[in-house]
C-alpha cells in the first residue's frame, strides 16, 4: 500500500491520480475526511482508492497498519499564509509530522514530505537546497515557519527513514487547485476573471526594483511535481531536502500573457494595490536552485510557463474538467 496524506488537496490528489495511471491503486488516503468540503471531494472521484484513513486516527493505523506500507506521501499541512494562529501550525505542520517521522524510523517506511519554498523568507540569502541552510532562513509568514522549524527538526536527528526527501514547492499550479479559493494559483484566477471580464487584474509593485505586473516566481506545473515524487519513489536514494520548481523565474505578466493567448483572447491587464495583510510578507522574486535534484538522477525536462500553462488551459480549464 501507498500512503498519501493531503489525499483531497491540490498536489495530493495529482499524484494519487498519477500513480493510478501507472498502475498503483493500493492507495491509502489520508485527510481531514470528517470535516473536508464538498469541493474537495471531486478530487478523489474516480480514483483508486483502497481505503481512506482520517488524520486524527492515521498515527493509530499505521501502528496497526505499517508491515502493510511500502512508502508514504505526506503531502497534507495547512498551507493557507493567512492564518495567524501558531498552535494550528504547530499541531498539522510539526508535531503531526514528527510524529509520523517517528513512526517511519521504528517501521523503516521511506517517507517524503512537503516543505515549501516560504522557508525561503524575502529570498536575500537565495533558494539553495544545501542543508546548512534553513537555520539561517527566516520565513515571512507562520505557515513558512512551521516548515522551516520541521527541516531544521529533520536535519538534527541522528535517527531517520532509511530514505527521506523534504520537498520545498515553489508556485504550484495546475488541475485539482479549483477548491483553493484566494489560495488558488494565478492561472485559476486569470482563467476566471478573463472568462467573466474578458480582462485581468494583476497586483501593483510596491518594490522600487520591480514594475508592475514584474514580480517573478519560479511557477511550476503540479504534473512535474508529481513525477519528481515518483521519481523519489522509485530511486529512494540520497536522502535529504529539495527544491522542486523549474529553476526560470518568470513575470506574473508573463503568466497572464499565456493564459490570454491559451483562451485565444485579446489581451488586458490592470494593476490593483497588493492587499495590506499580505503587502508587507510579499515575495518578489523566488527561483529555485535545481542542481540538487538533477545530481540525484532527475533528468525529465520541466514545463515550460507557457507549455504548462497551454495543457492546463485547453486540456482543463476551458473543457470545464478540473480533475486530474
């Protein structure tokens, strides 16, 4: 049995579908099912699922469970950057996630779980994976933090998975992040309002260095995301924290630029201010380090922003087919 936990999420729910595809379908999924939204459900129609497993009874499964378990996903946190409660980070981001690192130590399950390129902070000591570095990071939000602290926490034990890889995501977009709301990559809400309006509204620059509509992601496509966690899988070799984004930093601009032309419409673009509670903890520029990943074996070519964009857009988005 595979375990994935975020089962109902975004890049959760991409890879239960893609390890379907080639041909896993022992597939435990794990989430907060006795309170999960409708919405979220449609991620998991018509997958392959051998048994779904809520969070708070996981830890107690997998005891019963483990001698069952040939690797587990933990893809599950909560991610939203607007929350301003540290114990609800503490609780699903770090404590939740030690404890199952324990587990994967008494049973030697290989685990990967996901990091996040917030770790990062504003970026003024760059996006390198090299392990001396998430002691030095300071992170702009709590979410961030809570990941941070864990690969801190990680890189301290003496005792570990005999495989083990961290997964700091860059800007994920794609199929399955339709229930995420403001949370939503871009695309989703260019796609949208360029439907309903025909036009865009991209966040102003409040950073003299940076013109708006200039502030630049490293966006990456959540299929790549996924076969780097199924390269992980199968490789389960060189333990340790990785970036997982293209490695090109590209425009916000740039990114609306390819959803007109993918919707075939005209192009227009205006600025609104970046909303106070976020202005002050805004990122403008992230790209991942990618030569980490590539020196473990990775060798698949990344989408590109426009090829990305394109196969979400048209095979996705405009057939009204928001599942993976």
């Amino acid at each position: 049995m595979i375990v994935v936990t975020g089962a109902a999420g975004f890049i959760a729910s991409a890879l239960i579908a893609r390890l379907n595809e080639l041909g896993f379908k022992a597939i435990v999924a794990v989430d907060d099912f006795k309170n999960v939204n409708s919405a979220k459900e449609r991620n998991l129609e018509d997958k392959a699922i051998r048994e779904r497993v809520d969070l708070e009874d996981f830890h107690a499964w997998l005891d019963a469970n483990q001698a069952e378990v040939e690797f587990i996903f933990h893809n599950g946190a909560c991610s939203a950057t607007t929350v301003f409660d540290k114990s609800v980070f503490d609780k699903l981001n770090y404590n939740y996630t030690k404890k199952l690192w324990e587990q994967c130590v008494d049973y030697q399950l290989p685990l990967v779980y996901a990091s996040s390129a917030a770790t990062y902070g504003d970026g003024a000591l760059g996006y390198d994976d090299d392990h001396s570095f998430p002691p030095k990071l300071k992170p702009l939000n709590l979410y961030g933090e809570s990941k941070n602290n864990f690969d801190i926490w990680a890189l301290e034990q003496e005792k570990a998975p005999f495989f083990w890889a961290g997964l700091k995501y860059f800007n994920v977009y794609g199929p399955n992040e339709y229930h995420k709301e403001r949370m939503a990559s871009v695309v989703h809400h260019a796609y949208n309002q360029i439907k309903e309006k025909g036009a865009m509204k991209l966040f102003q620059s409040h950073h003299p260095d940076f013109e708006d509509g200039g502030q630049m992601r490293d966006f990456v496509y959540v299929k790549d995301v996924v076969e780097v966690q199924i390269f992980l899988m199968n490789s389960r070799k060189h333990s340790g924290i990785y970036n997982v984004g293209t490695g090109k930093a590209r425009t916000f601009k740039d990114l609306v630029l390819a959803t007109f032309a993918a919707m075939d419409k005209p192009v227009d673009i205006s600025y609104i201010p970046t909303p106070e509670d976020i202005r002050d903890k805004y990122q403008y520029f992230t790209e991942a380090k990618m030569e980490k990943l590539k020196a473990a074996g990775y060798k698949k070519a990344f989408h590109t922003l426009e090829e990305g964009v394109t196969d979400y857009v048209k095979n996705y988005l405009l057939k009204e087919k928001a599942i993976y």
